[in-house]
C-alpha cells in the first residue's frame, strides 16, 4: 500500500543549489527535483530512485528507457500518481504533490493521466466499448450524457469502431492494446503513460500500436513511453536512459523511427 | 461515481458468474425459504386452532377425569373419578352453567349389512349448546328425549354417509351394541376440532347411554362459564371437586387431583406459549443458516476479490477512489443475499402453498396465510448478512495499492 512518508516535500532551498533550479515558474508538465525513492520492508531500506531531476513539457514524446531493475517502471508510477516519492520534489503543472491524500490522487488518476499497460488490462467478459468507457465512471465532470459520444470517438481513433461489441476475450492481442489505448484517450488526459506496450505483442501488433501513439503524438497528446527496448524507445523524440536508479542519458539527438514507414518495414 | 454505475457493476460482477453466484446464494435461498416456509405453516396452524376454539366460544370449559401426566398439556383419560352426583353439584355453582356429561357407548353400530364403527355419545341436550352443534336435518336430542330415556338417535354428516350413503337417514333404524335407535336429525357439520373429527359421532340420550352402559361415571363434562373470567369458574369448579372427592390439595399439585379442568380462555394460552416457541425455533433456524449463508458468501467474495485484484487495480489507475471500491464489493454481497432472499422468499411461499394444500386434502379444513412479520425479517436477516460478511471482502478489495493489484499475477 502507498504511504505519504513524511520526509517528502523536503525544500530544495535546503540541500540543493539555487542556482540549478530557479525556473519553476515555468510551469512545465512535470518536473522533478532531486526526487528519489525507496522502498521499506521489515524496516529495511531499498532505494530504487537517487536524485531524479526531470522535465517534460506539454506535447512531448519521450522514451524512459533502460534493463530491468533500472527503476523506470517506479518512476513511471511516481509520475502516473500510481505511487509516491520517496525525497526531493515532484511539480504537476507547477503545483507540489507531495501533500496529496488517496483520493486528490486518485482524482487527478481520473481526469489528468493515462496509462497502457503491457498486459492491456482489459476487463474480461465485458465488451471493448465498456472497457473503453470504464474510466469515464470514474471522472468527477464528465457528464453521463457525454459518455457514449466520447467513447465512440476515441475507439474511432484506434481504428475499432467495428468491433466496439466484441467481448475483449475476443480479440487478437494487438486489437486488445488499441482498445488500451482508445481507454487511454477518452477522457483526454495531460498525459498517456504507455509501459511497454509492445511487450506481449508480435512485430507487426506492435507497429500498429506505435503508429497510433505516434498518431496521438501528433494530435498534440503528451506520452511517456516506458521500454527496455532501444527500437521501440526510438519511436519517440526523445529518450531518457535510466541505469541502477539515476538518469544516465537524455537526449533528442538519434534516429527517429516513425513506424510503419519504410525504416521499419517487416521483411 | 454514480452509485447507478456502481450498482450496475456489481450487477456485472454477480452475473458474469452466475452459476457461482446462483451456489454462493445457496445458504441464503434455503435460509430464508425455510423461515417463509415454517413460519407460513405456523401461522396457518394457529389461524386453524384459534378458528376451532373460537368455534366453541371463549366461555366454553372441558373437565376430564383422571390425573394430569406428562407435560402440562397431555391428559390421561379412562378414569371413572366423575360420578353423576358430581355433575348434580356442578350444576349448582354459580359461575357455570350447561353443565354437560357425556358417556360413550363402546360397541359395534350397524344400519343393514353397513357395519361401522363410530363413536357413539351419550349426551343431555345442553351438550349441543356447549359445543355449538346444529341440526342439518329434522332435529337434535331434546328435553323430552333425555327424560323419556327413547332410543332415538342423531348423527354427524360422516357418520351418516357411512351408514346410510345417499339414503335419506331420518326415521330410519341403526343398531348399536345390541340396541336399536330412530334416527331423528343429522347435524350440520363442523369439521374438527382440536384435531378430533367431530362429524363422525352418533349422539343418543345420556339417560339411555347410562341405561345400557350402566356406567356410574362420566367419561367427560362440558360447561360454559357464565362470565368470561373463566379463571374464576375454573376456580370454583376445583374446589368443589377435590372437596367432593376428599383430595387435600392447598399447594395447587395437578399430581393430587382425579381430575383436570380445561378452558378455550386456558388453551388460548397455551397456543401463545406454542407460536412462541415456534417463533424462537424459527429464528434459531434463520440464524444459524444465515450464518452459514454469510460465511459461504464472505468466502467466494475474498475469492473474488483476489481473482479480480488485476480489475482492481485497473479501476483504481483509472481513477476509481476506495471508497468506489468499497461500495461496487458491498453492493455486490448484498446483491447475493438480496437475490437469494427473493429466491428463498419464492420457494418458501411456493413449498407453503403447496403443504397447505397437502394438509387441506388431509384435514379438510386448512387456511394458507404467509406470516408477513417473518418474510420481512427473513429478508431483512438476509441482508444484514450480505452487509456483515461483505464489508471485510470489501475493505480488502479497497484497500489494494493499485501497483501491486496491477502487478498480481
């Protein structure tokens, strides 16, 4: 269960130099200073993240890449407010998170953020338009009236609108993340958290899958895409390397891969 | 959320497994059908008892020879402790009135080559007052037929379709126990009371009875008290009786007295102290299978919970509060008991109407009444069941970290 430490929140003003973060008025999407965090068990401290400094700003793609243990998947949590930081600060469109209780949370969950898991998370036995609906139940400002119109836009946008009555059971793999991410778009989150969204599907699944989040990409969405993969990282703008629970690269500067294109194409 | 979303999807959850769901409620279906079920059966056996004591009228008194044994409420009979000098004094106390002996006549009766067997009383006119018992046809023993001692004779409708089938019965002759008697009346008839058939009797003059018995004794007296108070009457007629019969009794021990004084006030009482105690079985039954039916439900609602720890996880990411949780888990427990409820509430009726109608057959006199006060609180038992039992599951399911829900394999 997630607790609200209370070492978090720690000021920068205190052990962090002005110098390198005077520019929080800006506003970014995210932003992260010196945010770290462990995990305690039987009293035993476990830390996964040290001195995350991070930040993405509206309409970006970017890649948080690295192996297995590296702590990107924490820090996709931590940002997604799925779980809490440990130390240092954690800024959502300027505004401190460390106060928040469960259900501040689970609100802005409902109406700010997205996730697409790799193991799509759909209901069984329920059909892909009430999968799609489902996070619409939950958002405080979406009227009832509303609902069906939204969710049949966003199953539109993954290309499924002849399927919105099949059980999710019924669908192939790649089809199963689509309908993830038509859930992901309807209530028009901030930002869609994608982790390894490719994971369980075969080559030509998974081109589809990115070309629609390139797709969203391109209508102005912001996403975070969480790999162990560098060709699937390569799909976004910019990738962040995580390495033993720091950030060991950041950068804009390879080859992009737009999928679907001739760069990608299955022999 | 909505709490109709949240409904709906606790709808969802019980039906997307329905034959689990259908064996979840089992507990429940059968905890309520039997208390709907015994309770309908209890409450139309006490419309029925209460019909026939009310029949004899509240005033109406027995007294039986012989002493009381066994339970408060069984008598032995075969005593010859009421003597007819007896019934004389009887006659003088002024709380009682229509004091009533009655002699049987042991002893085959036959009417041609019809050779039956029914119960044969000799009784004053009073009698037919006491036990309210009209003429059906021609008339009843009167003043006239007890004085003049004549073999004259009326019957109960059963006993008359037994002798004489279709054939119209008045003036014509019976045997009984070597004696031949006019039929002058058939009454109409009553039905049973306490349990007794009393249409298949033959009823002929005390005086005679005591002739050809030459019995000494009463086998037992009917009266009627003059005021309701039968406390009273009941009081007077057992002093008088232990002083008539020498019994030194101050200490009120029905083991001392040769004889015991019944009246409907008294058996009213008594069949409170039934229905009472037909109340407490029925809700130890109720309990004890809630019970059961509740733990049956918290254990495939923690298996359900566990199951859908992914859903779970899923619903929080996509934004769902505890709370949400907490009330889609509860409303699907007492969705369980509350549709157990209703299919225990239909069975219960279902199995009532068709015992009523068993019984109807057997006793020919059976009311069908459904006990209002129990269905409900059966119902409501229920779901305070689903409540109780679901709350832990609930809680569990709410409690979920959404990370770890998701990362459940």
């Amino acid at each position: 269960m997630s607790e609200f430490s209370s070492t978090k929140g720690v000021s920068p003003d205190s052990s962090i130099p002005h110098t390198t973060y005077d520019i929080r008025h800006t506003h970014s999407l995210i932003r992260t200073i010196a945010l770290s965090k462990s995990y305690f068990n039987d009293g035993l401290e476990t830390p996964v993240l040290f001195d995350i400094n991070l930040t993405i700003e509206k309409g970006e793609f970017v890649s948080i890449m690295g192996p297995s243990g590296s702590g990107k998947s924490t820090l996709m949590h931590i940002l997604g407010f799925l779980d809490s930081h440990t130390t240092g600060e954690f800024l959502f469109q300027g505004e401190p998170t460390g106060n928040l209780d469960e259900d501040a949370l689970a609100k802005i969950r409902a109406t700010r953020v997205s996730f697409v898991f790799q193991a799509f998370n759909l209901l069984p036995r329920t059909t892909v338009f009430d999968n799609v609906l489902l996070p619409l139940l939950y958002h405080p400002s979406i009227r009832t009236s509303q609902r069906e119109e939204r969710t049949r836009k966003a199953i539109e946008t993954v290309g499924l609108t002849d399927r919105s009555t099949y059980l999710s059971s019924q669908l192939s793999g790649g089809q199963k993340q689509r309908v993830a991410i038509a859930r992901a778009l309807v209530t028009d989150p901030d930002i869609i958290f994608a982790d390894e969204p490719t994971g369980n599907l075969d080559s030509h699944s998974g081109i589809a899958v990115m070309e629609a989040l390139q797709a969203l990409h391109r209508s102005g969405h912001t996403i975070i895409l969480v790999t162990h993969e560098l060709s699937t990282a390569r799909h976004a703008q910019r990738i962040i390397q995580l390495k033993d629970g720091r950030i060991e690269s950041d950068s804009r500067e390879f080859d992009r891969v737009i999928a679907g294109t001739d760069d990608e194409r299955l022999p | 959320m909505y709490f109709r979303d949240t409904l709906q999807s606790a709808f969802k959850g019980v039906s997307a497994n329905a034959l689990r769901s259908l064996l979840t409620m089992l507990g429940i279906i059968i905890g309520v059908g039997s208390v709907v079920l015994m309770s309908a059966v209890g409450a139309s056996m006490q419309r029925v008892i209460l019909g026939q004591i009310s029949s004899l009228g509240a005033k109406s008194m027995v007294i039986f020879p012989g002493q009381q044994q066994g339970g408060p409420n069984s008598v032995s009979t075969g005593h010859d402790s009421l003597t007819f000098d007896d019934v004389d004094r009887l006659k003088l106390l002024s709380t009682i009135t229509t004091v009533a002996p009655v002699v049987f006549i042991q002893g085959r009766t036959s009417e041609g080559s019809q050779d039956e067997s029914p119960r044969v009383f000799g009784v004053p006119p009073e009698f037919f007052e006491n036990q309210k018992i009209v003429s059906q046809e021609g008339r009843l023993l009167d003043a006239q037929d007890q004085q003049g001692a004549t073999f004259n004779a009326v019957i109960a409708p059963d006993a008359r379709d037994k002798l004489f089938g279709s054939v119209d019965p008045l003036g014509k002759r019976i045997k009984i126990a070597n004696n031949h008697y006019t039929v002058v009346g058939v009454t109409r008839a009553l039905g049973s009371q306490f349990f007794q058939n009393v249409d298949d009797r033959i009823y002929v003059p005390l005086s005679v009875a005591r002739t050809v018995t030459g019995q000494k004794y009463a086998n037992y007296i009917t009266m009627q008290s003059t005021s309701l108070a039968s406390d009273v009457a009941i009081d007077d007629v057992t002093f008088l009786l232990r002083r008539l019969h020498g019994i030194n009794n101050p200490a009120n021990d029905p083991k001392k007295d040769n004889f015991v004084v019944r009246s409907s006030a008294q058996a009213n009482q008594i069949l409170g102290g039934v229905s009472l105690g037909l109340t407490l079985f029925i809700t130890t039954v109720a309990a004890i299978s809630l019970l059961v039916g509740g733990i049956g439900i918290m254990n495939i609602m923690l298996v359900s919970v566990t199951e859908r720890t992914r859903e779970i996880g899923l619903r929080k990411a996509v934004g769902a509060k505890r709370r949400d949780i907490l009330l889609q888990f509860l409303l699907e427990s007492l969705l369980l008991t509350f549709l157990g409820g209703c299919i225990g509430l239909l069975f219960g009726i279902g199995l009532a109407f068709i015992a009523a109608a068993i019984v109807t057959k057997l006793l020919s006199t059976y009311h069908f009444v459904v006990s209002v006060p129990s269905t409900i609180s059966a119902l409501l038992m229920a779901g305070v069941t689903g409540l109780v039992f679901g709350i832990s599951p609930a809680r569990r399911a709410a409690a979920l970290s959404p990370i770890e829900a998701l990362r459940y394999e």
